[in-house]
C-alpha cells in the first residue's frame, strides 16, 4: 500500500498541538467545519463534511494519548483518487514546539500512486496550515 506523510513543526507547545488534533469532534480548524456534523464521541465516531463529489465521512478508530497517536479512516466517497484511506496523526515534541507527522495509506483509484500522494500531500500541508492558524489565535 503506498503511503504519504507530511511532517511539520507548529509554533506551539506539543501539548497544545496534541489537544488540537485528538478533539476529533472539534473542527473549528477546518473552514466551513462548522457546518459539518459530528456523530457519536470517542473512537467510532463520525464527521461528515460536504466534499467536491458528496458527503464525505471520516471515522475515528483510535486515540492514544500515551503515545499522541490519533488514526482516522475515510471508506468511502475521499476527497481524493484513492480506496482504503486511512490516515495516522502523531504529535511529538521537537525543542518544546508540537511537530505533527500525518501519514496516509491508501490504493489508487482512476490516478497513479504518485499522483494520488501528491494530491494527499498538498491537502495535508493545507490543512496543518489551517491547525496552525487556529493555534495562532490562542
């Protein structure tokens, strides 16, 4: 299975980032998210977003706040040429800032793989973008 992963350091404490990205709930980092819905609490849950092709529905499978790990999956409708998403969050420390990894495993689908984890990659680096800004504001 190909993967992607995008790694950046935030300009806030690693617990700061962690808060951020284990509240799966809490979309406030994400423009238009809210208006999206949430279903359910804790792994299992859902949130669904209007998407370019359709609702799209992330599924939380775990958190793991020993190891700052968050694993979500998109099985159906993703916003991007792929099958089998599944993507992976974790914060660690880098001198005191929150440097979050997120890396996705996926198949291609109608795209090859490099053009799949492009696209991935580019949306990641938008959104941790978007993580950083509501960091920004406090």
């Amino acid at each position: 299975m190909p993967t992607v992963t995008v790694t950046r350091t935030l300009s806030a404490p690693t617990d700061r980032v962690w808060q951020v990205v284990r509240d799966f709930g809490d979309v406030r980092w994400i423009p238009g998210g809210e208006n999206g819905e949430i279903r359910g609490k804790g792994p299992g849950m859902v949130r669904i977003f209007a998407g370019p092709n359709g609702k799209i529905r992330e599924y939380l499978e775990s958190v793991d706040d020993a190891k700052k790990t968050l694993v979500y999956t998109i099985p159906e409708n993703p916003p991007f040429p792929v099958t089998g998403y599944r993507a992976t969050m974790v914060v660690s420390d880098d001198n005191g800032k929150g440097e979050l990894a997120w890396t996705c495993e996926f198949e291609p689908q109608g795209a090859s793989a490099e053009e799949a984890g492009k696209a991935i990659e580019t949306m990641y680096g938008v959104m941790i973008g978007w993580i950083q800004d509501l960091l920004d504001k406090g």
